[in-house]
C-alpha cells in the first residue's frame, strides 16, 4: 500500500515531471539543475547567490559550480552592486533570458497537462494543501 503514501506519490510525481520536462528541454542540452536556476532568474534577476541557493533549494557550493559552468555557457553574469565587493549579484544575458523564457513556457505546458483533466475548483484546492504541506515541513523542528 506504500504506492499511495505521500512520500512515494510525492517522489514519483518530481521525477516522472523531472523526467518529461527535460526530454522538452532537450534541444537546449541543459543540466539537471539548470532550468529551476533560470526560472528563478527569470523572475529574480539580479539575485545574490544565496537568495538563488533558498529560492531553488540548492546547496550553496553546488550552486557556485552550476554558475560557474552556466557563466561559461554565456546564460549569465556576475556582478557587483554598489561597490559592495563581498556580494555578487547573479543576471541573465540576453541568451539567458532567451532560454529562461522557453524553460518558463516548457514549464507551463507540462503544468496545463499534469492539470488537463482536473477541475479548477480541485486544482486550486491541492494547491492550496500543497502549500500548507510545505509550510509544515519547513517548520524548524
């Protein structure tokens, strides 16, 4: 009965969705940690390596080598703000924000069909768990 059990449900749901987003995205020969870095940019750009790190849930020191590599690739730069020389500031290059808008698009074209046959109503109600499921798993214990 495991198979109905939120964890099972929950891992097999990221990676079948892990798995369809990438073979869309595979054309753009990106890595596994790319697209949620760019969708955060995306939206955020401009963002400090720590504020990618939590926004993406990603370890800082794996972070510092996807940006490593993604700077080579020419997504993005580093940059510093206001003289503060302790922080970079991460930005897409126009080839970045390029890619970020089809991966932002493969995004919602694999969300309109997880959802395709689910009402609104039912829809907005697991989201709304959802939520309140990972609001209680980041409680600090």
């Amino acid at each position: 009965m495991y198979e109905q059990s939120y964890h099972y449900l929950l891992m097999s749901n990221h990676l079948t969705f892990q798995k369809k987003l990438l073979a869309s995205l595979k054309e753009t020969n990106l890595s596994a940690g790319q697209p949620k870095v760019l969708e955060h940019l995306f939206y955020h750009d401009g963002s400090s390596q720590k504020e990618i790190a939590l926004g993406c849930h990603i370890e800082p020191a794996s972070l510092t080598s996807l940006l490593n590599r993604m700077e080579q690739q020419g997504m993005i730069e580093r940059k510093m703000l206001h003289g503060n020389r302790r922080s970079l500031y991460v930005f897409l290059t126009s080839f970045g924000k390029e890619l970020a808008s089809y991966i932002v698009a493969a995004f919602e074209t694999q969300e309109k069909k997880i959802f395709s046959d689910i009402p609104v109503e039912e829809r907005e109600q697991f989201l709304k768990t959802f939520q309140k499921i990972y609001q209680n798993i980041s409680k600090e214990v």
